[in-house]
C-alpha cells in the first residue's frame, strides 16, 4: 500500500456538542466521544488512523454532512438529553486534519486536529453560545 | 459521526504550521568542501 504524503492541512466538516457551565462558560466536545475541545490546545485521537475506525472524523463536504442529519441538523439534539453531564446543543464548523489522515468516500479519520472554524448552532442560548466559542477558540465562519 | 463511507486512501498530512512530525535524527552535517593545497605543477 503507497502513502500519498501532502503539507498543508485537511479541512473537512463536522459537528461537536457544546455546554454551557453554571457560570456561563461554553465549553466543547465531540458529539460521540467524551472527548473535550480547548482553545489553542490540539486535539490528537488515541489510537492512529490505522486502527479500526479510530481518529478524528469529519465530512468532506457540509452537503455530506447534511444529508446525515436527514437534512436538518436539529436532529442531532437527541443526543444531548442523554450525555452525562447533559450537554446544551449542538454546533456545526470545519476542522483542520493532519497527521495520518484515512480518506473515505464522504469524509476523512485524522490524528491530529483543531477547530478551524464555527457556522451554525442549535440548542439552549445558541446565538450566544456560537459568539462564545468563535471567540474563545480565536475561529470565525 | 461513522457515516464517512468506504475507505479510499491513507494519507500523511505534514502541516506548515504547529507541526507535530518531527525528524527522528539530527540532519547529518555539511561535507566539507576539499580545496587542493596547491596547484599542480606546469609542465
């Protein structure tokens, strides 16, 4: 098998869910995974790529993305009734893949990644919760 | 987020920033550039 090697980054779409603590910080997660999002601080899966279904995912196109909330992603709230802690909605952007990178025919599986961008937002005081984030996280749409 | 589709390629990204690859050894040192002593002598 031949390993394409490419500078620059990836950038793919994808949705994390947000929560907003007692104080009124916002805070991100992945939407599956528990695993937390921090301003300036890189993101690196715990097993490569190469293993399994392992790594950062994300969609190739926001049509993509679309198509797998059925085309509204408000369907993606469900989940956030049944994390613990409950999470507070949810939020759509871009993220930057590097590292071992699988492609799939839809979307992408990276090692490392960080926030590239925030677009959308749905759940409890979104607006607000989307202006939070651009800003602590240093991204615009 | 598990509806990516089939699998297509393994890539290796190196970024142009917050790179994360790093050599595995230090870059071997110049050669030496080899300057005859003196010139040969004229027939």
């Amino acid at each position: 098998v031949t390993t394409e090697i490419v500078t620059g980054e990836i950038v793919g779409h994808r949705f994390w869910r947000y929560f907003i603590s007692p104080v009124g910080d916002v805070g991100l997660r992945s939407y599956v995974a528990d695993t937390f999002w921090r301003p300036r601080q890189i993101v690196e899966c715990s097993e490569t790529p190469d293993v399994a279904e392992h790594g950062i995912h994300a969609f190739k196109t926001l049509s993509d993305l679309i198509f797998v909330c059925r085309g509204d992603p408000r369907s993606l709230l469900v989940r956030c009734d049944v994390t613990v802690p409950k999470s507070h909605g949810v939020v759509l952007g871009c993220v930057q893949l590097w590292g071992i990178v699988h492609k799939h025919s839809r979307g992408y599986r990276g090692q490392y990644a960080k926030p590239a961008s925030f677009s959308e937002a749905y759940g409890d005081d979104a607006p607000r919760a989307l202006a939070r984030l651009k800003a602590s996280f240093g991204v615009w749409s | 987020m598990a509806e990516i589709g089939e699998p297509e390629k393994r890539v290796v990204v190196v970024p142009l920033e917050n790179p994360v690859i790093q050599p595995t050894h230090e870059p071997s040192p110049p050669e030496p550039v080899k300057v005859p002593e003196k010139e040969p002598a004229q027939p």
